[in-house]
C-alpha cells in the first residue's frame, strides 16, 4: 500500500514555522510596497478608499514570526526544556 505521508510527524514535539519560507509570505515583502504607492491611482474608481486596516494587517503578518517583535519563553514543568515562541 502506497503511503501518502512519507514521513511520520510527532505530534509531541514542538515544531516551529517558519513563514518567511512561504511563497505568500515573499510574495507579500517583495510587492505590498508597490501596491500602496500604485492602488489609488490604478483601483481606487472601482474598489473605493485604501483602508489603513489594511496596511496594519499586512504589517503585522510580515513581523509575525520574527523574534525582534515579541515572544515567550515555554518551559515543559517536568524536563526544563526551554524554547522562544515568536
């Protein structure tokens, strides 16, 4: 029988994302620039106003991850085993 998940994943262990790798994520940083210099000029007569929600939602997700922003420290009570959660 063919197995459709080549590798087991455990669930036990913490295992940190890394968004920066996505494609969205790059595809964000590299161009959310663009878009809010060139948006009102070229969508504003057919989508309206830029919303500033927008550019703090994007802003976030961008710093989401990033341990320069904020993160907590996990300690496990019975082995001490610590790690950052951004």
């Amino acid at each position: 029988m063919l197995n459709a998940c080549p590798a087991e994943i455990d669930f036990d262990v913490y295992q940190p994302r890394n968004p920066k790798a996505s494609a969205y994520y790059r595809c964000v940083e590299d161009h959310f620039e663009q878009l809010e210099t060139v948006r009102d000029d070229r969508y504003q007569s057919r989508l309206g106003f830029w919303r500033p929600y927008v550019t703090d939602v994007i802003r976030r997700y961008l710093d989401c991850g990033d341990l320069h922003f904020g993160f907590a420290r996990v300690k496990c009570e019975d082995c001490g085993h610590e790690y950052l959660l951004a």
